[in-house]
C-alpha cells in the first residue's frame, strides 16, 4: 500500500489543517521535461532528501517532515498535445512546508522556500501563505498605521516623510538646519538618508541631541509633532547599543536598512521592549532579490510582506512614478501587502519613494489611498525657495488632493505649490507618459 502521508504530493486540502506554510512559484522547463516528476525533487530538496536517496530518510522521516507538491498548473494550460512551436513550457508550481521544519522565523523560512533551488535556474518565489500558528509566532509592528497617527496627531490625510539630502557626507550642523527647515515647512517625519548612519564625521547621538532640540522648537512654533527617524544600521550587536543610545538621547523613531543587517536583526529591533519607538525599514537591496521576472522572490514579499512580520511600522517601497523603474501593479500590490489583514499581524504603514513630487501626490492618493507617508528628498531641498517651501508644496499638494481641488487651480493662491509645479511638471508628464498615468484630481 501507497504511504501518502511520506510521499512528496498532497492535494492542497492538506493545508486546511494549519500545519504548512504553502509558497507559490513560477518556473518554466524545456517542452521535453514533465513537471509533475520534477517537482516533487524540489520539493524533497527543501526539506528531508537531497539529489540521490539517503539511508537516513526514511518513510517515518518524510510522514512528518517532507514537503508536498500540491498543485501544478501549466499557463498555458494545454491538454492534449503541446504546439509544435512551443520550445519551452511555464508553470506555477505550489508547494506546500511542514510548519515543524520551519517554526515561527524568518531565517528558515527563507532557507526552505528558496534556499538551494534559488540556484535552479528559472524558478521565482511568487508568493507565501502563512498559517495562523505561523504569524503567532511574530510580534510584528508595535505602533503601525494607527500608532503612528496617534504619535503625530494626523488623521486625516496623507504624512509627509523628507529624507534629508545630501545623502552623506554633511556635518551634524548642517543636518540640524536641514532637519529643522523640513519639520517648519509641514513633514509629519524626517529621516536619514539610508546612506548615512553611525559615522566618526556625523554621529547617532549627536543627530538626535541636536534634531529633538529642532523637534521641541517646530512643535513650539507651529503645534506640530516630527518624528526624525535615525538610522542605526550597522554591525551586529553594535546595531543595538547604538539604538539604545539613541533612544536614551531622546529619539522618537529609528530607521534600519532591513535587507543589509538582515530579517532578524529587524525583528530583534522591534521586539526590544527598550527600543519603544516606531522603526521605518527602508528596502535597500531589494532589487537584487525581486528584479528578475524568472528568478528570484517577488517584491511583495521582500518589500511588505517579510518585513511587517518583522515589525516595521513604516516600509519605504519605490513609486512607479519616480525615478525607480517599478511597475504599478507590482506597487499596488505591495501596497496592499502592508496594510491588508494578516491574522493578528498590525497594518504597516507604505511610504513609497524615489524622486516623487508635488505633482504626484493626487496620483499616489487616488492608487493607494491616503493612509500612507509620502516619501521625498530632493523634491523638497531642491525647491527653488528652499526646504521649508519645497515642504509647504507638498503639504498644500496634499490639502489640495483631500479637498478634491485640481494641483494648478490650488496653486494660483499657495506660491510654493505653484514653483514646484513649474520647475518640475516637465519631468512628471514625460513620467507620467511613460507609465500611462493620468494626474487628474477628479480621478480620485
């Protein structure tokens, strides 16, 4: 008699029972090739067995640990016979892990559902579902979308995020004029460049002493709260001691590079109960993970999906109509990853970036709605009138889309709005052309 339970297939009613983590892929094999006998070696391969039977797997071994290929579906989905000129055939593969060969992290995960087979050739990491046992596993966001609001007093529209430019390079001094010209003008957050953390020319602690006092001084004259969040990327543990040492000068936020100190280095973050303040996780070198259309994990799960678990309140994701080529379904749906509901996981509030101006604001709004932070940098230093202006055009650009008002009918009463769409309405409508986006209030 058959043993199911040790074989590497399943049908997917397998994981109604909450014990596999199910990873949906895209690949694609030589038209002489069979999938549905190839599969199954992925799947052995990312869990009991290796390329050539071992003494130690035994029928006992794989009941419990084997993964179980549970679907297969050819796109096309031919049936009787494959066109002649058909040279190679494209599936999506579904394959489902046993939740004791992974637990509650990321590390394992990541090493189980991509793992060797990321080195197979035309085999992308479409997707993950995550069983409840899973999820309950992570802490996820401490504050989210709704902490982060009541931190700043904002309910009712967009945030405002500046990151503060140059990238590096600058003093501390110059910083604090920066941070405080952007906090005047109207940013809800101003943070680090990702390229600039915890630097003999330009420290943590010396940022946060001098930003808060800039902090204290805005919220004095204009009732508004910043959050600066300060980026303590660096080596494991000194990561952590200089968190803690930011956070006992006085910050109200921090920011990590996720993706460059790694998954649990964010999760540790997050899960300090010392460390009580909102992180935003900015995304570098993700592009080097989801770039590639046959190879790869998708953008949603680097970008949105891993990183919540991680506990990021705040994620920076590229705007399809910056400078970051990026395309505006993947933006939509990584966007939604953040925020949707994800078992007991809080929403993480999206801040897309990358070259964004005034002029995309009803744009942004009108695809993702208005609970999210509005990333930019040199949108706002490089406003012909200075920060505080290139600031103010994004605020009024955000009132003018909340009240439903066209951007240039706005802007023929609020001046800073009005310079910012002369100096750069040029570069969004080549943008816009080339992404077939139309930036019209009334489509929101």
């Amino acid at each position: 008699m058959l043993h199911y339970e040790a074989q590497p297939r399943g049908l997917p009613e397998i994981v109604y029972d909450d014990d596999y983590i199910v990873a949906t892929y895209y690949t694609a094999l030589p038209r002489d090739l069979i999938m549905y006998h190839l599969a199954p070696f992925l799947a052995i391969e990312q869990s009991t067995g290796t390329w050539t039977p071992v003494p130690g797997e035994t029928p006992e071994v794989r009941a419990k640990h084997v993964a179980k290929v549970i679907g297969i579906y050819e796109v096309p989905n031919f049936e009787f016979e494959v066109p002649r000129d058909v040279v190679e055939r494209t599936y999506v593969v579904q394959i489902a892990f046993p939740y004791r060969n992974i637990e509650s992290q990321i590390p394992m995960l990541l090493t189980a559902v991509v793992g060797n087979i990321s080195s197979g050739g035309k085999i992308k990491l479409l997707d993950l579902s995550f069983p409840k046992k899973y999820t309950d596993g992570f802490q996820g966001p401490k504050f989210g979308i709704e902490g982060i609001r009541k931190i700043l007093g904002v309910y009712d529209r967009p945030l405002l995020n500046n990151m503060i430019k140059p990238c590096t390079g600058y003093s501390c001094e110059l910083g604090e004029k920066l941070f405080y010209e952007a906090a005047l003008g109207g940013c809800d957050c101003v943070k680090d460049d990702e390229l600039l953390a915890d630097m003999e020319f330009n420290r943590v602690v010396d940022r946060v002493k001098r930003y808060m006092a800039m902090e204290k001084k805005v919220y004095e004259e204009t009732g508004e709260r910043t959050l600066y969040t300060v980026n303590v990327s660096g080596p494991i543990p000194h990561m952590f001691e200089v968190a803690k040492r930011a956070v006992d000068a006085g910050a109200n936020a921090i920011m990590v590079n996720y993706l460059a100190v790694g998954f649990p280095a964010l999760q540790a973050l997050a899960e300090d109960p010392d460390i009580n303040v909102p992180i935003l996780a900015h995304m570098d070198c993700a592009g080097a993970l989801y770039e590639s259309p046959i190879s790869g994990i998708s953008s949603h799960l680097v970008m949105a999906k891993l990183p919540r678990l991680a506990g990021a309140d705040i994620i920076v994701f590229p705007a399809p109509y910056g400078k970051a080529p990026y395309l505006k379904d993947r933006f939509l749906v990584t966007a939604d990853t953040m925020h949707y509901p994800m078992h007991g996981i809080k929403p993480t509030m999206p801040m897309p970036s990358g070259g964004i101006t005034p002029q995309v604001v009803p744009v942004c709004v009108g695809d993702i709605g208005w609970d999210i932070m509005i990333g930019s940098g040199g949108g706002i230093h490089a406003h012909p009138m200075g920060p505080v202006a290139g600031a103010r055009a994004f605020r009024q650009a955000i009132e003018a889309t909340m009240r439903g008002i066209p951007l240039e009918e706005y802007a023929k009463d609020h001046q800073e709005l009005a310079v910012a769409l002369g100096l750069w309405s040029g570069i969004f409508r080549e943008t816009t052309a080339e992404t077939g986006i139309e930036a019209k209030a009334e489509h929101l």
